[in-house]
C-alpha cells in the first residue's frame, strides 16, 4: 500500500521554505496531498487577506512534481475529517506547530518538520513594505 501523507498551509507569496517542506513531506510517502488554506480562512487567521488568492496558490502548489494532490481547507475545525477523506497515513507540519496536531495520533502518525530559518511570507510582506517608503 502506497503511504499517504498530508500537509496544509496558506503558501502565499510562495519560497523556498514552502519547497523545503513540500520536497521533504514527499519523501516521507509516495503520494502526498496539500490542503490550501482559504482566503477567508486565512483571514480568520491573520486578520488579513493573503497577497495571492487561493486560486493561484492552488495552482502553484499544484504545478509541483512532489504534491500529487490539493483541496482547500476551509476551516481548521475539520482537520480530522480531511485526514480521514484523504486517508492520510502521515500529517507533516512545520514545527512552528509542535504539538499542536498530536491529538490525531489516533488515526495517522504526526510528524512536525523544522521550519527553513530566515524566511516567511510575512517576513517578505513586510520587505517589500519598507522597500517602497
Ligand atoms: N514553512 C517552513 N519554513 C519556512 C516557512 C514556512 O517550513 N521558513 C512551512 C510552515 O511550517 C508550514 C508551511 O510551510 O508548514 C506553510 O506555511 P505558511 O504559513 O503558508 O508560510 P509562512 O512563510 O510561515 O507564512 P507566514 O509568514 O504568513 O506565517
């Protein structure tokens, strides 16, 4: 049986920390499945809208040898229900989340990946920001 893993996140204003785990998630299975964050989601979140709307991030993710798969994740109250509808033997998460998914060690193995240093969507945002002034 092929192993399933499962990863999610709002890969906005996509880098080379979002490649590092993606190519890394990949390795641990053979078919891995990527929930993208929503819009209004990530608003729920952050308190903004991202950069690029979700069609374009899904379409970004998607183009990717390693993601065989990618759905939109609407809310993170469904978290559970994903993982049973995708039938996902491993969960990856950047360890930026440590711990916070152990309560689904129950239905597949949890997995938290270290975070590529120096880098994130916000970190950008706001570069670009100060770049402008
Ligand atoms: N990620 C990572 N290394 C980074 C940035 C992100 O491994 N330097 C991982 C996160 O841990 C998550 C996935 O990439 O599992 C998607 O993260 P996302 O929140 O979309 O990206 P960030 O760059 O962290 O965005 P933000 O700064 O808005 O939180």
């Amino acid at each position: 049986m092929p192993t399933r893993v499962i990863t999610f996140g709002t890969f906005d204003v996509f880098h080379v920390g979002h490649v590092n785990i993606l190519t890394r998630a990949h390795d641990l299975g053979d078919h891995l499945t990527v929930g993208i964050s929503t819009d209004e989601l990530n608003f729920s979140k952050k308190g903004r809208y991202p950069i690029y709307r979700q069609e374009h991030r899904l379409e970004i993710v998607r183009s990717l040898d390693c993601v065989s798969e990618v759905f939109y994740e609407h809310s993170l109250d469904l978290k559970r229900e994903y993982l049973l509808e995708h039938r996902a033997d491993i969960l990856v998460m950047g360890d930026d989340w440590k711990g916070r998914f152990d309560e689904f060690g129950d239905i597949c193995e949890v997995v938290y990946l270290p975070r590529t240093a120096d880098i994130s969507t916000t970190d950008i945002i706001q570069a670009i920001r100060e770049a402008e002034l």
